[in-house]
C-alpha cells in the first residue's frame, strides 16, 4: 500500500506536487482546530495545571531560599563572640552588662531588614535570666522591633522550650503573641535555638525572627495567577502567610489532597478550583495555589478564537508561498530543464536568461549555461589537444632515431678501436654507449635499481679514464633492493655532485660509498662521501622545497626530486645531510616495488 502511494506520488509533475504539499499542510491546521474546540477545555487544564506544578516547585525554591537565607544569617549572628559569651554567673559587673546588651542589641537591629521602612523582618534574641542580672533591660517583646529579652521562668514564653528541644534547627512557627507581657499581634516568626558552641548542652536563648510572613509574601506576591490564591500552610493547613489577609487561619482542602498528603507535588482539578499543593514533610510546610476554572476557561474561549484566526492566516498565507514559489521557482526551473533536455555538448548555447536577481535559481540558471559553454570549451580543448598529442608522438618518434643511430656508431668505434689496440679509447666508448644506452631505456621513465646503478657505474669509469681520478667507490646494494623501480637517471647527478663537490681533488683519499636497504616497505638509497668542503645545506633545502627557488642554485636536484614526487608522492624523494665523519650525506627515499618488465 505504501509502496503503492509512493508510486502515485512519482508520477505527478511539480505543480500537483506542490499542490498536495499545500494540502497536506492545511490539513492538519483544521483537523487541530476541530480537536482543540472538542478537546481544549480538558487539555487546557491539564497542561495548566502542570504549568502551575512546575511553578509552585520554583515558588517554593525561592521561598525555601529565602528561609535559607535567614538560616544562614541566624547562624552569623548565633557564631557571634559576644552572644557566645553571654552567660548568667553573675562574675562581671553591671557596666560590663549594660555594654554587652547595648552591642548586641545594635548587632540584631543591624541585620533587621526593612526596619526604616517598618515592612522588614526583625531580629530578637531571647534569653532566660533566672537571677534577673539584665534587670535593666525590657522584658517587653514588640513584633516590630529588634532587641534583646530577658525573662524569668514565670515569665517563660509558652514556645521556648519546644524550640530548644529542636536543638538549633530552625523552624517557622505562627504566634498570635511572642510573650505573655507582649502585645496582642499575630506574626509568623522563625525561631531557632543559641546553643554554646563550646559547651554544646548549654542553650544561651532563643533567636526569633519576627514579621517572616511580609517578607514570604513578597515572594508570594511575585507569582501572578489569574485570580488566584496562594498559601504558605504547615502540616495542619494553617495559613503561614498567603497573598490574602488570613494569616493564621486555617483553609480547607479537597479530600483527595487530604488523603493524598504526600511528599511532593499533589495537583487535584474540581469543577470549580484547580488545586496544586506542595508538601514538605521535613520542613513542616505546605505551599497551596488555588486557581478558579472559570478564569481558565474565560482564558480557552480567547485561545479558541485566537486558533481559528491562526488557521485562516495560516491557510491564505500558504496559499501566497505556494504562487510565489511557483512564479519565481518553478517556472525559470522549467525553462531550465527544457533548455537541459534540448542542449547537446558541442551545439550553440543561447544567451543567459536574466531574472533580475541573485537568489540560488539565478545563479543555478547561469552557472547551468556557463557549464555548457564551458563544456563546448573543453570539447574544442581536447580536439586541439589530442592533435598536438599525436603530432609530438610523431616529433617524439623522429626524434628517438638519432640516439639510436648514435648509440648503433658508438657501439661500431668501440670494436673498431679494440681490434686497433686502443683499450682504454676503447673502454671510455663501451661506458659512454653504455650511459646512451639505459638513457633511451625503451622509453621507460622507471627502471629497475640494478639498470640505474649500471648507468652510475658507466659514469664513474667514463668519469675516472676522463680525468684519471683515483678515488674509491664502495657500493653495498642488498639483494632485494635490485628490482626496486627508480626514475632513470636519479643517481647520476647525485654522484656527479659528490665528485665535483666532494672528492674532486682529494686523490686516492676521496672515498663514495653507494648502499642501498629496504626497511619497513621502504627502500633507502645513500651516496655519501667524504669531502672537506663546507656545504650550505639551508640552501640545498630551500632548492628542493621552495616554490620560488633562487634560479642561480640550479635545478638538477630539484628536477631528481619533483620526479620522485610525481611518480611516487610528496612522502618520498632526496635529502641532504652532514656525515658524521665529515662530507655529504645524500639519502634518495623510494616506496617498495618491482619492475614488472
């Protein structure tokens, strides 16, 4: 069935193509919008509701936060030296008191914040004074002021002893008064109990951090739900604080929240409220958003009206896209492919279209008709080419017929001249034929390492009855090595340098060593000899390797070098290096092969 489809879908040309595809991109837009009118309420709520999860989770970091934040300011303030210091033997006087309690006072009012503005959280210190010592100081808690409190054990506000049982972990707590000689004014605080660091068993007092449910509402308020509520409740549902007036209070919830009194995120959807609650088992909090589904539902009917609007737009828009792509892309493709079906290679190309612009099918267009003229181009090249080529075979051919012949009269004098007795004009003849001989080399560009050493050898005697030079050559040419391929006449010049440059003059002292190893797939050619002439070797590099070389350094070894690259790659080729002994070291790097002759 699919294959078969596949097969249909083949056979339409491009504008039904382009049809289908506008078909197959409006359909799904209306098939949406049908199962969003059916389906919008229930979805909405859903991905609404977890929207409001995953909020209630960061609302509840922040408020966590700032908790925190407390807690780690309540820990500065516990670690402080002159709260640490406090204790009720009586052993320092009263002056001493005063300015113990006068510092300690000035250090909580200068971690209250927002006190100047009377919106902020405050910082009081509580501690029990049996033998009444700080009988100075008051003992008359306000919510909104910072302090230090002293108390006796009638006095004992009715949470102190919980809060010391907690053994200095925080915890927030309503109160409706901090004491019974405080005034009448509900608060959520955060108390946490001062333990002597040094004597971990002894509890200094109690710090109370009042006015908590402004500063929790201020995060509370920072989340925005379409007329909703939120609640920051402990375990029993009492209101810590809420962005409504009824802190203290206690709300209801669903009985599925109730049962569900999970640790974690519980979401539950009524007919009338989407309910999303947070519980924190650890901390004893639970953070509650209560939204109204009429709001959401005012919200879908926008939505709804909104999607229709977008499938309209979406429809007439792509019904524009699809005309503009077909007058300015499918139409110019069309003259192309008929102009591409008609050319063929070698006939006239007519003048390029010109559209007026330099989008991708312009340039396609052109690129397309300069191709064919440039394919004409090649045609005409390679006719011209092929020509040339078959006049140079012949050049090449008449060309051949001289050394031969030179090579057939040299081989005549030599004979000639042996049976007249001259042996050494003899010899000079044999090794002379012998270089004209493997330079011809049937035409072959690579011969075979023992040909190529042959052609040295004739050299050096040619070279030697020349000159009457006396020097040694030791040549040490491991077996395998002899039917290497090697470009002709790549030795030669290396051993023409080491004689001129070399052991010219050196007598019977001069000294050229030929070797030749194979090592690892590799076949290394050394011609080193034992010369005494400084040697710029920065200059030999630069010959081999330089794009511009200096023309005045020569290009004998040069040549040797890009021969090597042509036929075998830019891993291989000659060196140039110091030997150890002194002279010249010259290394011809060559792969591993065979001569196939």
């Amino acid at each position: 069935m699919l294959s078969r489809l596949i097969r249909l879908i083949r056979k339409l040309n491009v504008k039904q193509q382009l049809i289908l595809l506008f078909l197959i991109m409006i359909s799904p837009i209306f098939f949406l919008n049908i199962y969003g009118n059916l389906k919008a309420e229930q979805i909405l709520k859903r991905h609404v509701t977890n929207a409001y999860v995953e909020l209630n989770k960061q609302n509840f970091t922040i408020i966590n936060r700032d908790i925190d934040t407390v807690n780690k300011i309540t820990t500065t303030v516990i670690q402080n030296p002159l709260i640490q210091q406090m204790n009720m033997t009586g052993s320092d006087t009263i002056l001493e008191r005063v300015k113990r309690y006068e510092t300690i006072e000035k250090l909580l009012v200068s971690y209250s914040q927002g006190a100047e503005r009377g919106d902020g959280i405050y910082y009081s210190l509580y501690i029990y004074d049996p033998n009444d010592y700080y009988f100075f100081a008051p003992n008359f808690p306000q919510v909104k002021k910072a302090g230090v409190y002293f108390f006796s054990k009638a006095e004992e506000p009715y949470w102190f002893e919980e809060v010391v049982q907690k053994k200095g972990r925080g915890s927030l707590k309503f109160t409706e008064r901090l004491s019974a000689q405080a005034e009448n004014l509900k608060t959520l605080t955060y108390m946490r109990a001062v333990n002597n660091i040094s004597r971990k068993a002894e509890t200094i007092g109690v710090l109370v951090i009042t006015k908590m449910d402004s500063k929790i509402g201020e995060s509370l308020k920072s989340i925005s739900l379409p007329d909703g509520e939120i609640y920051l409740t402990d375990l029993n549902n009492r209101v810590l604080a809420s962005t409504t007036n009824n802190t203290g209070e206690v709300i209801e919830l669903p009985e599925t929240v109730v049962a569900e009194d999970l640790e974690g995120t519980v979401d539950v959807i009524t007919s009338d409220f989407i309910y999303v609650v947070n519980n924190n088992h650890a901390l004893g909090q639970k953070l509650v958003y209560k939204v109204p589904v009429k709001a959401l539902l005012q919200q879908q009917n926008e939505m709804k009206s909104v999607i229709q609007y977008i499938t309209v737009a979406y429809a007439v828009f792509g019904l524009i896209m699809i005309t503009y792509f077909w007058r300015s892309l499918m139409t110019p493709l069309q003259k192309l492919a008929f102009f591409v079906r008609k050319y063929e290679p070698g006939n006239r190309v007519p003048e390029t279209p010109r559209r007026g612009s330099n989008d991708e099918v312009s340039v396609l267009i052109a690129s397309t008709y300069d191709m064919a003229r440039r394919l004409n181009g090649l045609i005409t090249y390679k006719y011209q080419m092929e020509l040339k080529q078959k006049e140079s075979q012949l050049q090449l051919l008449y060309q051949q017929i001289n050394p031969h012949l030179l090579y057939n009269t040299l081989e005549s004098i030599y004979w000639k001249s042996s049976l007249e007795g001259n042996v050494e004009s003899a010899e000079m003849i044999k090794e002379l034929s012998k270089l004209m001989k493997i330079s011809l080399s049937r035409g072959r560009e690579l011969i075979s390492l023992e040909e190529e050493l042959e052609h040295a050898t004739a050299y050096i005697k040619l070279q030697q009855h020349r000159y009457d030079y006396v020097f040694q050559v030791v040549m040490n040419i491991h077996p395998d090595t002899k039917s290497n391929l090697i470009p002709k006449i790549t030795l030669q010049p290396l051993i023409e340098n080491a004689i001129i440059h070399g052991v010219k003059n050196m007598g019977e002292d001069g000294e050229i060593t030929i070797t030749a190893v194979c090592e690892d797939g590799t076949v290394r050619i050394s011609i080193e000899d034992n010369g005494y002439k400084s040697v710029d070797y920065e200059a030999i590099e630069a010959v081999l390797n330089d794009e511009s070389p200096n023309p005045t350094s020569g290009y004998g070894i040069r040549n040797i070098n890009q021969r090597i690259h042509l036929h075998f790659g830019s891993d291989y080729g000659i060196s140039y290096t110091p030997r150890t002994e002194g002279g010249t070291l010259v290394t011809v790097k060559l792969p591993k092969s065979e001569n196939q002759d």
